[in-house]
C-alpha cells in the first residue's frame, strides 16, 4: 500500500484542521429522528411524545431540524439528502425509522428497525449504511399493540418477533457516500432482494431545504426562499447560504416535487393548507394522487426509481450533489470516473483504518472492532439547533406558546441557542447532546480526530450554553438536571491523545471548568461540608428513592457518587493546572488550590458516615430530619466511584514548583485528619505522591466487593449493582413508604425516571473505563508490590495494571465472537447464524449483567465507542481465566 493513499485522508484532515479545504462542511449531520423531542414539544404538560408523534413526522414541518435515513447536510443543515424507500405493502413511505415513544414502549422509547453504521472515515469522504427493509407491510400497529400489552416484567416485542422477516422476505440495502472533492458528493444505493421471489422495491434518493421561512423568525426575514427545480436531467438547488447545487441521476427515474410544508389538511382539516405539502410525494407514489407539482418545482424533490429484483440479484442507483456556482447544464460524471472515486475512497479508507490500528498493536478482530465502534461514533454527529428563548416565546407567525411551558423545563435556560454539529449520543433515541456523554465521545473521537474533538469541548463551554450560575446544561429534556463531572477529565484526556502539546487549548478549557466547579461547590454542598448531593447524577434509578427529588421533611442525602465526582473533578483540575504550569507560572496559586480542596474533600468523605467499616464500602446516607443516619448499603457503582478520585505527582515536575511543594506540605502538616489521601511512595529512585480518595488499604476491601464474580464482576465487566442482591435485596422504610433495590441484570422493572431507567444491574461501558484508567493509575505508583485478589475468592493474586486489562478484555469481548462464532452483545438467532445480519456488531447502550446481550438504545457509539479508546491506549488482552 503506497504511502500518499495510506496519507490521504489524514491530508484531508490536516487541510480542514487549517481551514485550507472545508471537508468537515457536508456529512452525515441528518438526525434519523426529529420527532418527539423536547424543542418540537410545543404542549403545555411537555409530553413531548404526544405533542409530536410519529403519525405527524411525515406530514409536519420541523420547527428545528430535520430526520431521514442515511443523510447528509451541510453543517448548518440548510439542505438535506437522504433515502426513501417503499415495499409497495407498506401503508407509508420509509423515510424515517420507526420506533415505540417513551410511554408506549414497556421499557420506555426503543427504535423498531435493523441498520447498521458499516464505516466512515473522519471528513466523511467515504461513509456506508446498512438497513433490512422487509417486503411484507411493516407491522406498525402490531408493534405498537403488543408492546403496550406487555408489563415492564415482560421483554420488548421487536420487529423480528413479528415475523416479518420470515422466509428471508427483505431488502438488504446499502448506501455508500464518497466525496471527490469537499462539495462534490457521490451516493451510490445498492439494493440487494435476500428473498426466494423476484420483488420491486421504490428507491427514492431525496433532496430538500430544511423549513426557515415558516416561522416568521428574524434570522430567515427578508431571506429568499430557496427553490429546486428539474431542468429535464437534474435537480437544480437555489439558496442564499449554500449557493446553486446540482443532483443528477443514473437510471429510469421519475422526478417529483413538492414543499417541505405541513399538510394542514391532513393533520388539522385546514382548507387553505399548501397545495403540494411535505408528504405529496408519498402519497403520489402510494396512492397515485396529483400531491406532487406539475411544474417539477418545489423546496422538496425526489428521483422515484423503480427497481425490479430477482432473488439474490443486486441493483445499483448512482447520485451526485455537486456545488454549481456556474451552468446547470455541465457534464456529471456518474460513469467511470464516479466508479474511481468509490475505489480510491474505499482504499484510502481501509488504509486509514489499518494503520491507526498497527499503531495501536491492535489487529484482527479487535482492528475491526475499533473500525466499527468510531465508524458509529462518527455517523453520530448530528446538526443541532434549539434557540431556548424562541421556544418558550413562540415564533411570530405560529400562534404563542402556553406561558407554563416554560415551568415544565427549560425555562430558565434562555441563553441557550444552539446551532451547532455535535456528537450525539445515538441517533435515534438520543438525538440530542448530554453533556456528560458529550465528553465520553470527545475522548474516543479524539483517537481519530483530535481537533474536532477539542473543539467539540470548548462548544459544550461557550456561553451559548453554559449557564450565567457557571451550571453545564445536563440534556434536552431537562438542562436543570445535574450531569457528573466528566468534562474536565475529558479535556485533559484529549489533550494527552493529541500529544500534550496544545496547551492553549488546555487552558481555554480549564478557565470555563473554574466557573463550572464554583457553581458545584456553591449549590451542590447544602451542609457546606464538602459532603455533596449532585442528585440523579445520570445513573438514573441506581438508588433505591429518587436522589433529585428527597422531601426536605425527610432529610438529605448526602452522596457517595456526588462527593467522589467532586474529588475526582478536583483531582483533574490539579493535573491540569499543574501541566499548565509548565507555559505560566501562574497556575501555581490555583493548582495548590485544588490540592486542598481535594484533600477537604476526600477527608469528609473518609471521615463522615460515608465509609461503612462494617462493610468496606461506601454509601450514599440519608441523614434524616429526627438526627437519624440511614446509610443506603447498596452495593453498586455508587460506591466505585470513590476509587476513580485518584492520581499521582512526580518529584521533578514538584521541583520546579516551589510554592506549590512548600503549599501542599504546609497544608498536610497542619491538617493531619487529611493526610490520609496523600501518600509517598519511592520507585526507582524518584519519590511519588498518591493522591486518592480511596488509601490502599481500603482500596483492597472496596475491590474485593467489585471483583467478586457472584458480586459486582460479571464476565463482561462491573456491573452497575451487586448480583449479590439477587438473593439480598435492599429495602428500607423512609416516611411511610417503602424504597429498595435488588439486581437486575437487564431491563429495569421500576419506571423511576422513566421507563428506560436501567442501573440496577447491567454492564455500562462509561464508569467501566473510569475504573480501568484509575486502576492503572494506581498500579504507576503502588507497582508490582501492591496485588489484589482476582476475582475476588480465586486465591490469584495480579497487580492492578493486570486487573485493567482483563476488564479491559472483558468489556471488548461483549463486541468480539466467542467459542461459538457469537458475539456476546448480539440478540436474536438471526445475529447469531446469519451472515447478513452479523457481519458487524451493533453498539448498545447498555448490557445485561450476566448474558451480555445488548439492551437499551442499539446506536449508541456515543459512549459505548469507549471500547476502541479502551483498545487504543491499552491492548486488551483475553479475560484471565
């Protein structure tokens, strides 16, 4: 392999790093679902699900952003390109994934489809989606009523369990998108019929404008509309921000337009609603209607191909969407020099996969894996836009929101104006940022594209969405919630991957994060006792009551989770300000700074109820309004997490710090009650400070809990909650009412937050790799001397670096065959026999805690991607046996 096509994508990368070429401008930033969001929820109660389902996403104008299947925009989604598809069964158009809405599924919202992000490559000149489309009418209702007669006990009825795809009686359909140049986009759609029968299949390649010009809002106002119109061998695109662009297509096809407007008619009985709505085409191609406009004219355009497809055969359409600024009428090439370009792109693909994981000492299977996993991470970028403060007033020409909307959620977040590409934490469920699984993803992009993951960092900063308080908007759903405080861990992570070197980027970061850490220790340590009570803190129902919600006629809870977060947080601000010392002097006053706040932190948490002797674990403690301490002994991560809040300092670096040294040792000498959580250790002649929420010796007995296979360690990784609650589940009366917690190793029974609330016992890949890298931070100082049982009651003994890679294996394991050819996180025998359908692993959000099998949100290479940093920093070895 010649060394320029091993080179030409990371070209491409360094040329839109330095803004020489705009790759970065068009990519797969269609969301394949905008309805039922929150900034679609114009209802006064925030069902966001009722207030825009599914039944209208075909016929109703988005108000943000657009959904669609495989697409592509540009990164301020002006235009949008994508698939529909048609069965010729099918009661509607596919031109989006279908799935249950939070209250109709009995595990809360679950996308009823199979497909699959097969690769990409960072600048999205080469991307490739899979889809298995059924030829039989895809059971909408069916799905919909026998979900909803099943209890939270029973598991989810999947589209598989229909029948439907009996007999082999469906389409395989691949889209593959190369770019011959930064706005010059091949799309080539290949159907393939994996039925016994000779079929037709509809395939409609679909360009339109996103709706600006419904809204009356001041930022589209006096702005032309933009235009599609057919000039007898292409489509021809209009508009102010992209300019003129032209598609053109291979093949018999008929072109069809219509507006990108609601069908006021169909969804209100509106008589003066658009001639030729949203879905005109839909209903021309089913039932033959005059929907579409004779004039082949519109701000909607579809290029109908009607495919007939004998069993086993292949057929292939050809698209280009290329920039025009001149003549409609030049020459598209969708002959051989469009067949080179899928190639080179292809080539220049495998070889950017394949020497990032030679690099990495990371081939075979675990190569493919890493391809796999950052593949999805990067077909998760998705375009975001939500203006708080438009949504909570209304838009001018729509009629105005209730005003108690804005009491539901969101209402005090008006500076919030997103208008961004993020990296989203799955398409379909999540197709909005969370602001700790946003830092997940920037750490795994960051392997591959390190400055659009430092970039993607400082956006979570920016005032646009940092709140006035110095809070980090915690989701969509509710900005108020509190999110753990992974952000500046993720920064200083990323900062290593790259090199360590940009240290301006490091400091812009670390300013942010000092407004950020005020507002935790101003709000969150109600007792002022550097004891803190964060709340949910996103493991959902993990506890046994609702940690956000606890009656202050009860008490406060004080966290075990809240207060080692906050440690850990401490902790990285000092790395941070200690690396940036090394440019200015002045990060000397706040890293000796965060060396006491670490200290006050970590001595409350070791000294005050928290600790359990009896034990050796940590819990969360309900200190109630009578003078009563009830400690929560859940085994669980709650109590994990304190061992994250570890790291170390060198003697040299300390050297040329003599104020902070001189500081730092003041400090412990006067505060002997804290200088547990700091300790010396000499190692080849340099001596090493441990600093650790968690000492060595309390370290054995936490991990002897976390090790124990019957316990918290499953042959997948740490369970979220202790089996051994299986046979011992926790309860506890507070005020009248029972609380408690037992295992559950895949979906969760209770409807605490929500019906998807599932910490009680599966496999989470985030907290997973927090313990993995804590492990390995204190094996750098402890050494080879310092062992653990593993597991807990096998009699072998392995220094923790060794324990970090098994878990290590363990967690990419779930994604990689076993003995049997099957990959743990794969479900259904279908994954399990057949070659079409298990060619490449699915990313789920979770795993069940004793199986392994994937559950929850199937596209989430938000964080689950974490696997391929777990493979790129350290070679995950098989599990020790």
């Amino acid at each position: 392999m010649n060394a320029d096509r091993r080179g030409a994508e990371q070209q491409r990368l360094d040329e839109a790093d330095t803004g020489t070429v705009d790759w970065r401008g068009w990519g797969p930033y269609l969301a394949e679902r905008a309805w039922g969001t929150v900034r679609e929820d114009y209802s006064a109660d925030g069902d966001a699900w009722r207030s825009f389902p599914h039944d209208h996403a075909r016929s109703r104008a988005y108000r943000w952003n657009e959904d669609g299947m495989a697409g592509f925009c540009d990164d301020g989604q002006d235009w949008c390109l994508a698939l529909a598809l048609w069965n010729g069964a099918d009661p509607i158009l596919k031109e989006r994934m279908f799935g249950l809405g939070g209250p109709e599924g009995n595990h809360g919202e679950d996308v009823k489809e199979y497909w699959w992000h097969v690769d990409a490559t960072p600048t999205h000149s080469w991307n490739v989606w899979r889809y298995h489309y059924p030829q039989r009418a895809f059971p909408y209702d069916d799905l919909v009523a026998t979900n909803a007669s099943r209890s939270r006990t029973d598991p989810e009825y999947e589209l598989a369990d229909t029948g439907v795809f009996d007999d082999d009686r469906y389409w395989v359909v691949e889209v593959t998108y190369a770019k011959a140049a930064a706005h010059d986009l091949l799309m080539e759609i290949t159907v393939e019929n994996a039925g016994p029968d000779p079929a037709e299949l509809h395939v409609l390649p679909t360009l339109w404008f996103r709706n600006r010009w419904s809204w009356g809002a001041p930022t589209s106002a006096g702005e032309p509309r933009p235009s599609l119109r057919w000039t007898g061998d292409r489509v021809v695109a209009e508009s102010d921000r992209s300019g003129r662009l032209v598609l053109a297509a291979d093949g018999e096809f008929e072109p069809l337009f219509c507006a990108n407007e609601t069908n006021t008619a169909r969804l209100y009985g509106a008589t003066d609603g658009p001639r030729y709505p949203k879905d005109g085409i839909a209903d021309h191609v089913l039932h033959g209607t005059d929907s579409v406009d004779p004039s082949r004219s519109g701000t909607k355009a579809a290029l109908h191909h009607r495919l007939r497809v004998g069993p086993g055969e292949r057929r292939t359409v050809r698209l280009r969407l290329q920039a025009s600024p001149g003549s409609d009428h030049g020459a598209v090439d969708l002959g051989d020099g469009f067949a080179q370009v899928i190639t080179d792109r292809r080539a220049e693909a495998d070889a950017f996969w394949s020497e990032l994981a030679e690099r990495a000492g990371c081939t075979g299977d675990r190569g493919r894996l890493v391809r796999s996993a950052l593949s999805g991470l990067l077909w998760s970028k998705q375009f975001y836009h939500y203006d708080v403060a438009t949504w909570l007033d209304g838009d001018p020409a729509e009629p105005r929101p209730p005003a108690r909307r804005g009491a539901v959620r969101n209402g005090d977040w008006r500076q919030v104006s997103c208008h961004d590409v993020i990296v989203m934490p799955d398409v379909w469920e999540y197709p909005w940022f969370a602001v700790w699984d946003w830092a997940f993803h920037c750490v795994t992009l960051a392997h591959v594209d390190p400055a659009l993951a430092k970039a993607q960092l400082i956006l979570a900063l920016r005032e646009w969405y940092l709140h006035p308080t110095g809070m980090l908007p915690a989701y969509e759903w509710d900005f108020s919630d509190v999110n753990p405080p992974v952000h500046a861990w993720a920064a200083l992570t990323v900062f290593l991957i790259d090199g360590g070197r940009d240290t301006a980027f490091l400091a812009r970061v670390f300013h942010k994060l000092l407004i950020n850490f005020t507002w935790w220790v101003a709000t969150k340590d109600h007792g002022d006792n550097n004891l803190f009570e964060g709340g949910f803190l996103g493991l959902d129902n993990i506890a046994p009551l609702n940690r956000s919600a606890v009656p202050p006629e009860l008490g406060t809870l004080e966290q075990s989770d809240a207060t080692a977060w906050m440690a850990f947080y401490a902790l990285t601000m000092l790395d941070i300000a200690i690396t940036l010392c090394g440019r200015d002097r002045s990060y000397e006053d706040v890293a000796t700074k965060f060396f006491e706040q670490f200290l006050t932190i970590a001595g409350a948490a070791n000294n005050a109820s928290l600790w359990h002797p009896e034990d050796g674990f940590y819990y969360d403690v309900l200190h109630l309004t009578d003078g009563t301490d009830v400690p929560l002994r859940v085994k669980s991560l709650v109590g994990l997490i304190p061992v994250t809040a570890v790291s170390s300092l060198e003697q040299m670096p300390l050297a040329d710090l003599p104020d902070f040294t001189a500081r730092a040792d003041w400090f412990t000498d006067h505060h002997p009650e804290l200088a547990g959580a700091v300790q010396r250790h000499p190692r080849d002649g340099v001596e090493h400070r441990l600093l650790a929420l968690v000492d060595p010796d309390r370290l054995r007995t936490v991990l002897a809990a976390a090790f124990d296979e019957a316990g918290m360690l499953s042959a997948h990784g740490i369970r979220s909650v202790s089996a051994w609650h299986r046979e011992h589940p926790f309860r506890v009366e507070l005020g009248g009412v029972s609380a408690g917690v037992d295992y559950e190793p895949g979906e969760s029974t209770t409807a605490l937050f929500g019906g998807n609330s599932n910490w009680r016992g599966p496999v989470w890949m985030p907290l997973n790799v927090l313990l993995v890298e804590a492990l390995r931070r204190y094996d750098e100082v402890l050494g080879a001397d310092f062992t653990v049982e593993y597991p807990t009651g096998s009699g072998r003994r392995l220094r923790l670096h060794d324990v970090a890679d098994d878990l290590a294996g363990r967690l990419a394991g779930l994604f990689l065959p076993g003995p049997d050819g099957v990959r743990p996180s794969d479900t259904g025998s279908r994954f399990a026999t057949d070659p079409r359908w298990n060619a490449d692993p699915t990313f789920s959000e979770y795993f069940h805690g004793d199986t392994g099998a994937g559950l929850g949100a199937s596209h989430q290479t938000g964080w689950t991607a974490l696997v391929a940093h777990l493979l790129l920093t350290r070679h995950a070895d098989d599990p020790v046996s």
